[in-house]
C-alpha cells in the first residue's frame, strides 16, 4: 500500500502592509521627519507674510500672482541641475549649505520689513532666491528617503513626508497670520530664520554613512545628460509627468489668487487668510489619516479622480463669494483632495525609479509639477485681471472636473517591478585597459532565432531597449546578416567606456528578466555573443 499524496501547501498569506506611521521607528527618519515639519512650519509662516504684505504693497492679481510665481519658477528652472547635484554630492552637506542660504533670504526679509524698506520688486527678487533654495533641497530631501527606511516602507514614508508637509501647512499660515496681524512682518520672518536654525542642527546631528569611493564617479555634465537620458526613456515616468502636469496646472488658480479669495470674496484680514491656509494643512492631515483606507479600496487612478472632483467642487463653491464661515471647510476638503494627489504622485513617481537616478528623475517631476504650478499662477492671475476672480476660479473648476473624468484614461503605473540592481552582466573581456572617457562604445549581441519566433522575439527585444536607453544608452537598433537572415544583432551605442560600466551597475532585476525572456529564442549552441566595438584613437 503507498501512502497517499500529501495534501498541497496554502499559498503564502501576502505579507501585511507597513503601517502608515511604521518609517517613525527608525529614529534618523523621526529625527529629520520632526526638523523639516518645524522648517516647513517656518517657510509657511514666511508665505503667509510675503503673500499678505504684496496685497498692502500692490492691488494688482498679476503682482499678487506674480509672488506665487516666484517661488516656484526657480523650483521649474532648477530642479533638474539640482537633482544632479543630488545624486552626485554629499547630500547631507548639500543640505546644510541650501539651508543656511534659505536662513539668510528670510533675515534678509526681516530686515527690509523692520526698516519700512519693502518694495514689490525687492519682495518678487527676495522671493525667487527663496525659490531657487527650494529649487536646491527638493530632489535631494526626496532622495534621501530610501537611505532611511526599508524600501517595504517607502510609500509609507513618502505618505508621511507629504503628511509633514501638510502639519506645517495647518500650524505654520495660521501662527504665521496670527504674528503677522500682532507684530508686523518682521518678527513673521525672523521666526522662519529660527526654523532653519533647526533643520541645520538636526542635519549635522545625522552621521551619513561615506559613501565609497567609486573609480564610475559621475561628474556634473554626464550626469546631466544620463538623467535627460532616462527621463526621455521611460515611458512609466512619461504618464506620471503628463498626469501631474494637468492636475497643477488647473489647480494652481486657488493657490495663486487665495489671498484675494480671503480679502475680496470672503472679506477676510490676514489673521483669516492664514487660518484658511491652516484650514488647507488640517485637511491634508485628515486625508493623509484617510489614504491608507482609500489605497486600500481604490487604485491610484480612482484616487486622482476623487482628487480632481473636490479640488474643482472647492474651487466652483469659493468662486461664489460663500459666507466667511464657509471657507473654513471648503479649505479643510480641498486639503484632503489636494494631498490625495500629491501623495499618489509623488509615491508612483518614487516606486518606478531606480536609486542610481532618482535625484534627477524626481528633479523632472518637481520640475513638470512646479513649471505647471509657476506658468498657471500667471495665466490665471492675468485671466483674473481680464475676467474678474470669480469667473477665473469657475474657468479653473470646470477645467479640474473634466481633468478628472478624462485624465483616468491614462493609467498611472503600478510601480511593483524590482529595480534593485542584478549585476548579472559579467565583466567584458579586453586585451588591455581601456580609458574611462574613451568613446564612443558600440556593443553588439548576436543572436540566432528560428524564422517563426522573429516577431516575438523582436517584440520582447523592443521591450529591452526601452532598459536599454533609460540605463545608458543614446542609440539602439537590430540588423540581420544579409547571407543568414536568422542571425540577428542588436546593437546600442554608449558615450563613454566609463558610462557602459555604469551601465552595468544599473541593470535592474526587472530587466534582466526581460534579457531572460529575449534569450530563451536563442538557438545557438552557446550564449548570445557580445562584442564591444571602441572607436578608434584620432579617426
């Protein structure tokens, strides 16, 4: 008698999500998480100063508009060398550095506020230096955070950090508003040069690892051009930046003209204008309590429609001149739409990048989503001054609304690929060392496929050469041996011999399944052969 077969193991339970406040156990993340809520607290305060103080200055909405602007054209103009710098510097250094220069633009504020010297143009310039620190420190904070936690925790970090934003939101316009109707300007920014007095200690606190040295070092020029590279590649970044554009670019309008939202339609003081500012922060802390919920029932698409509809319906209701009690909660539900679609954004544009170019890839998103938010403030300032605010503010909700119902078409992607390096490319072999900066490299790999595998395998093939390009290469391409049409060599050009060992280094495990799947319509007796082709010396 045989024993009988075993009955089949359950399949594996999927392992439980991290909790939404799980990155806080890790003491470098609550440390630098706590500073830059205290920073952001000051920044906001400071906002709440310059955007009140221009309306005194000036009645114009292009000049109130044209503040908005400032701060984020910098960001816009900026973000990509910023990014390089990111992925190529101390990064904790380069923190300290931007900080500091933040601190003295705001006590230079507070010195022209305290001597009666401000001006709307020394205002537009002071704030547009503030523009280009920001412009500094916004990749490089975003990257630091897969150093801090474990990448099972990333979203959850992500969430956290858009939370901590949205804490400083609620605490720093209405404490901002609150001194700056007590005690003037002056002391509003002098408590932002405190701030950053903070975020600087909390910086030297943390003891970063050195980083090793690398002989593959990148310097500024080539990794400029690596992260232009990978961003024209990558066709999963290409829907987040067209999403992300969209959405900002019609819902800048509130966030451009709510100064004149509080004062001409809500008749509002400054006290009022930081408490709607607040009312926007306390509901972003609502919706970042409710998003692990959402997430939960609905996919990132739905989430962008349910933050397109309210951002849109917020903004119809305040074009109505509502009664002043009524901003309150119309601010609390945009802040829960608008940190619905910053954190879906910001966490798809995080789970689709690979660490080695993620400053710069996160470089062009704050570019997209601050060039957006820089050329809408003006549009919708000078439409507002053609068309009056309240019909500016319908033409913005209309075009949220239909953002929302149409912009799903284009799926965001899921972000699940594994992009952890695989190193599996075995060294190449040379006759003798070759220069760094020797190139241009032409590799070629020689295949052979049956006849009625061709289009598959091309298929899959164009699949890799998507990897290709994002990893490092400016040219791709497949030829066929005119005497055996079933050889077939793919072929890519890279700049350099020191970018092609990079390329190595950057092959992700998602990637190298797609080669697997490529080499299993090989019908040679061996592997694939590889050649790399240098140009020649002085030709």
């Amino acid at each position: 008698m045989t024993d009988s077969p075993a009955a089949p193991a359950p399949p594996p339970s999927p392992a439980p999500r991290p909790g939404s406040f799980e990155p806080l156990r890790h003491p470098v993340f609550a440390v630098l998480w706590a500073a830059t809520v205290l920073g952001n607290t000051g920044t906001f305060m400071r906002d709440v100063a310059s955007g009140w103080l221009v309306t005194d200055l000036s009645a114009s909405p292009a000049a109130v508009a044209a503040i908005q602007a400032a701060g984020m054209m910098p960001i816009f103009l900026l973000a990509i060398p910023a990014g390089v710098l990111s992925d190529i510097l101390d990064r904790r250094r380069f923190l300290i550095a931007v900080q500091i220069l933040l601190g003295v633009v705001s006590a230079v504020l507070m010195l022209l506020a305290a001597g009666g010297l401000m001006t709307v143009s020394s205002l537009i310039m002071l704030t547009f230096l503030g523009g280009i620190g920001a412009a500094l420190v916004g990749p490089t904070w975003q990257s630091i955070v897969p150093e801090l936690v474990p990448r099972t925790e990333l979203r959850s970090a992500v969430a956290l950090n858009s939370l901590g934003i949205n804490i400083s939101r609620a605490i720093g316009p209405a404490t901002g508003g609150a001194l700056l109707t007590a005690f003037g300007a002056a002391v509003t920014y002098g408590v932002d040069v405190a701030s950053y007095a903070v975020v600087v200690a909390a910086l030297l606190w943390w003891k970063r690892p050195k980083a090793a040295d690398d002989a593959l070092g990148e310097r500024f020029g080539g990794a400029f051009r690596a992260g232009l590279r990978y961003a024209r590649s990558s066709r999963e970044l290409h829907v987040v930046l067209a999403r992300a554009a969209i959405f900002f670019a019609f819902a800048s309008a509130i966030w451009a003209l709510l100064p004149l939202v509080a004062r001409d339609l809500l008749k509002g003081d400054a006290a009022f204008y930081g408490l709607l500012l607040g009312s926007v922060g306390a509901g972003a802390i609502i919706g970042a309590v409710l998003m692990p919920k959402l997430r939960s029932r609905l996919d990132t698409d739905c989430m962008m429609l349910v933050a397109a509809l309210l951002t849109g319906l917020t903004t119809a209701a305040l074009a109505l001149s509502p009664p002043k009690w009524a901003g309150v909660p119309i601010l609390i539900v945009m802040g829960g739409a608008w940190i619905i679609a910053l954190t879906t954004l910001n966490a798809t544009a995080q789970s689709i990048l690979p660490n080695w170019v993620r400053g710069r890839a996160l470089a062009v998103y704050l570019t997209v989503f601050n060039g957006a938010m820089a050329c809408g403030s003006l549009g919708w300032g000078f439409l507002a001054q053609e068309i009056g605010l309240s019909r500016t503010l319908l033409a913005s909700a209309a075009g949220l609304i239909l953002v929302g119902l149409v912009g799903s078409r284009l799926r965001l992607p899921e972000g699940e690929a594994d992009l952890t390096p695989s190193n599996h490319w075995p060294e190449p072999i040379l006759a003798e060392a070759v220069e760094g900066d020797r190139g241009p490299v032409l590799v070629l790999i020689e295949y052979r496929v049956a006849r009625e595998d061709r289009a598959a395998f091309l298929a899959t093939l164009g699949r890799l050469s998507v990897a290709r390009r994002r990893d490092g290469a400016s040219s791709w391409g497949v030829s066929e041996d005119a005497a055996e049409p079933e050889i077939l060599v793919e072929w890519f050009m890279v700049e350099s011999w020191a970018e092609h060992l990079r390329q190595h280094k950057r092959v992700s495990r998602a990637d190298a399944e797609i080669q697997a799947e490529v080499r299993r319509f090989h019908r040679g007796p061996e592997a694939p052969a590889v050649r790399h082709l240098l140009s020649v010396p002085g030709r």
